[in-house]
C-alpha cells in the first residue's frame, strides 16, 4: 500500500524554483478560500493542470452574490454569517409589511411540488405499498408534462 507523501515531504523533492512557487499557490489559494488549499497547488504542479483558474470558476459557482430568504431567517445571527462569507442577504423583514418583491417569482420546485398536490390522489399517500404510489407519481408526471405539450399543438 502506498501513501501520499505530506505536503512538506512533497516540497522536499522539489527544485527551489518549483517550491517557492508551489508554496506561492497554496498561499494563494488559501487567501481564495480553498479548504485544502495545498492538494489544490500540488495538482496544479505535478499534474500541469490549471487548477487556479478551475477553482476560480468553481468558486464562483458554488457561492452565490446574493440569499433570499422569508422572515424565519431574519435574526442577526444568520444576516452576520451570511455576510462573514461575502453573500448579500437579500431577506424579508420581521415587522414590515409584505411589498418587498421577495415571493414574487415562484420557484421551479415549488410550482412542481404545487402541481403535485394538485393531484388529489398524491396529496395524502393512501397507498401503503411503496410501487403504487411511485406508479401514481409517475402518472402524475405524465399529465403534468402533457399539459404544455396539448398547448403546443
């Protein structure tokens, strides 16, 4: 069985030049944000790979600029950590009125799931066996794609 050799074993095997630079990127991607930043510099080096530039791509999908939230989340400690991580809040208020354009637009998941319940037979699982009801989904997946396909023609 082999081990990775540890980051500073790594560094050892290294020419001076590829070391200070290697040590320069997991600085780099450390100030980025990387959890792991040396394995991130180390593929970068000994894979030639340009894993600064994929990271930053990455990055800037897994964080979002702004989080949109209902009134449950509105107390400092939650607006506090979601700025400690440079994401804006973007939630409703406790006390203001509605009006603040947040629940205007419906997402993908709630219409579905609304669509769903709109299904008598699916709002409350009477079945008890398992392969009914995903049978029942399954129909109900069926309609609910059919019906745009019926506007269509």
């Amino acid at each position: 069985m082999t081990f990775w050799p540890t980051w500073d074993e790594w560094l050892a095997t290294l020419s001076p030049d590829v070391r200070e630079s290697a040590v320069s990127l997991a600085e780099r991607f450390k100030e980025l944000g990387a959890l792991d930043p040396e394995s991130w510099a180390r593929s970068e080096i000994s894979e030639n790979i340009p894993q600064l530039a994929r990271f930053m791509v990455l990055r800037a999908l897994w964080r979002p600029d702004q989080i949109f939230g209902d009134r449950a989340y509105d107390y400092d400690k939650y607006l506090r950590a979601v700025r400690a991580k440079g994401i804006r809040p973007r939630i409703a208020r406790r006390g203001q009125p509605h009006g603040s354009g947040l629940g205007v637009v419906r997402w993908v998941i709630e219409r579905t799931i609304a669509w769903y319940h709109g299904m008598k037979r699916l709002r409350i699982r009477w079945e008890r066996r398992d392969d009914f009801h995903e049978a029942f989904l399954a129909l109900a997946t069926c309609i609910i794609t059919y019906r745009p396909v019926t506007r269509l023609c």
